[in-house]
C-alpha cells in the first residue's frame, strides 16, 4: 500500500553538483590494479551503487574516446572522430552547455591537452577530432569557467598566428601557463584556464605529481562558489595512453593518480551532501589483464591482448543524491539521460 511516508520515500532526490570523472581507457582489470598496486585501499571500494554501460559507437562496435565523450556530454551515438557532433556532422548542444545557461558554473580538467578528444566533447563542435586549433578556438567562447590540463601549442603555435591567450584574456580569463598555484584565492566573477604543457601533462612515472589532484580540488574551491550549482568534468587521460602503449607501469601510475582524486572528490561529495558523482570510463584500453606470472597465483603479471581499445562493457560508478538511478546495465547515452533527468532538465 501506498502512504504518504512511501511516496515521499520514492520521490527522486535532486543534486545540486554534479562531478563526472572519466578514467579513460579504465575496465575492471585497471581498476582491480589500484587494489594490488596501491598502498592504500582504493576509493572505488566506497561506491555502492555500480553499472555497466554499453559502448559501441554509431559507426564501430569499438569506439573511440571522441564519440565514447560525445555519447556522455551530448546524449547521442555518432561516428569515431566525432566531437559533439551527430552523424551527420550537426552540433548536438551538450551537458556542460545546457547547465551553463541555467546559471551553473562549469569546469573541465583532463591529464591531456585541453582540446584532447574527451574535454573537447563537452565545449565543442567540430566533425573530427583531430582538429585541435578549431578546438582551442572554441574553448575561448564556451562557456566553460574553469579549466585546466596542457595544449598550450593550440593557443600560442598555430597555423594561423593567431594568439588565444589574448583571447581567452579578452574574454574574462585568468590565464596561467607557468604553474598551478592551489593556495589562490578564486574570484567567483572571474573565469580561470591553466594551460601548463604544449603538449599532454608528463606522465606520473615522470614526475607530473600532484597536477590532477591540485587542479580538481582548485576547480572545486572556485565552482562551488556558485548558488545555482556546478558542473566538473575531471579525465585521467592517460590511463588510456598507457594502454595504448602496453606499458603497465605507466597505465598503474595513472590509475592510482586517478583513485587519490577520487578520494577526495567523494570526501567532498560526503559533506556537501548535494553533490552526484559519477566514474566511467568512454572505453577499455589495451585488453588489460592481471594474469599470473608464469603459473604462480600468488604473483601478478599485467598483461594485454590489444594496442587499442576493446568492445567490453566497462563499469559506472555512483554516490550522492541520485547514485541508485546508475546502477544495471545500459548504453552509454543514458548516462547523459539519467542526469537530465535527476535535475529535471
């Protein structure tokens, strides 16, 4: 029977915040590593609302990282390559955008350029990836508040002299292209960019150290500022490159550099207690496995079947208001759809 107490128990609960963390390249396997390799117990062992989504893209059964974001930020299937495009190249408005003209603050930090396939679907429209000057240039009138990763060379070196600094400055940024100070005090009514390498971020193996975990908890010091509510988008990168690469060592020094923030991200979410995070990834990388050395279970050796990605379904992970509606199996779409629908979009 239906009471009162009941209908009230059912009523969806609405976030203020939402904090999407992508783990590029991230299945079970990469995750599993931060239990084994870690020396503390990982922070994905603190979500209790789990799913898998489906990530085949509109043109591959494996996608790309550019349709896999696009899929998230815009709520479509499109083709590999393609950022905040459809299929048939047209602008498909995404998340970060709609929230923005509703008043919230909005933010974007990746481990990679800035203009790299997975940032570039929540700000921009172009029909290929790879077209990372466009990228750049659409970065300076989006409406993105906060952001921060390398990509320097699109802004400064490009093809058509142009200089984005002066741009993005012109624009109502604080541009810092020298180092990310943590201690500094945000102004709600300015924007901030940090743009810290030419190219992606150094890996951790070589000496990146706490960039991510320093940008994200700037980003969030500086959009929760805001009364309407924020909207963070954080991508560790690199996992994804280390797969590429078949290099283990890489890829579990960015799966862990990824769990620390994460652990601070959900610290945060717990006592805001308005915050929605969501983990993903947009794909496998590399065919990841922690198999044994030589026959010896009571030994690991990473190994991989793939220098690409891999057609597994890979893993959503959900805490705060909203977490239970994450949790089955389902394409990656819905992602973009279930939080749409959470803040009654």
């Amino acid at each position: 029977m239906l009471t009162q107490k009941n209908l009230k128990k059912k009523k969806k609960k609405t976030p203020k915040n939402i904090i999407f963390m992508i783990a590029d390249g991230t299945g079970i396997s990469q995750i599993s590593a931060t239990q084994f390799y870690h020396s503390e117990p990982s922070n994905y062992e603190r979500f209790k609302h789990i799913g898998l989504i489906k990530t085949s893209s509109a043109s591959d059964l494996i996608t790309d990282s550019a349709a896999g974001a696009t899929a998230f930020s815009a709520g479509v299937k499109t083709y590999n390559g393609a950022i905040g495009v459809n299929t048939d190249t047209i602008a498909t408005p995404t998340l970060l955008e709609d929230l923005s003209e509703r008043g919230y603050a909005t933010g974007v930090i990746a481990t990679s350029t800035i203009t790299h396939a997975t940032p570039a679907s929540f700000y921009a429209h172009v029909r290929y990836r790879k077209m990372e000057e466009e990228i750049a240039e659409a970065l300076t009138y989006s409406s993105v508040d906060f952001f921060a990763g390398g990509g320097l060379q699109f802004f400064t070196d490009r093809s058509d002299k142009k200089d984005l600094i002066s741009e993005l400055t012109k624009n109502g940024f604080e541009i810092e292209t020298t180092s990310l100070n943590g201690n500094i005090t945000t102004d709600p009514n300015k924007k901030y960019g940090f743009l810290l390498a030419d190219g992606g971020m150094p890996k951790m193996i070589e000496g990146r150290g706490s960039f991510l975990y320093d940008a994200t908890a700037l980003g969030l010091s500086y959009l929760k500022k805001d009364k309407d509510g924020f909207f963070l988008m954080v991508e560790g990168s690199q996992i994804d490159w280390g797969g590429h690469n078949n290099d283990s060592d890489y890829l579990i020094g960015e799966m862990i550099d990824f769990d620390v923030v994460l652990g601070n991200v959900l610290d945060f979410a717990k006592k805001d207690k308005n915050t929605l995070v969501i983990v993903t990834a947009d794909h496998e990388t590399g065919g990841f496995t922690l198999a044994s050395d030589d026959g010896n279970y009571n030994k690991i050796k990473p190994s991989f079947s793939t220098g690409g990605h891999s057609a597994t379904m890979v893993p959503v992970f959900a805490y705060g208001p909203g977490a239970e509606e994450f949790s089955g199996i389902y394409e990656n779409t819905a992602i973009y759809e279930k939080i749409k629908a959470l803040l009654k979009l």
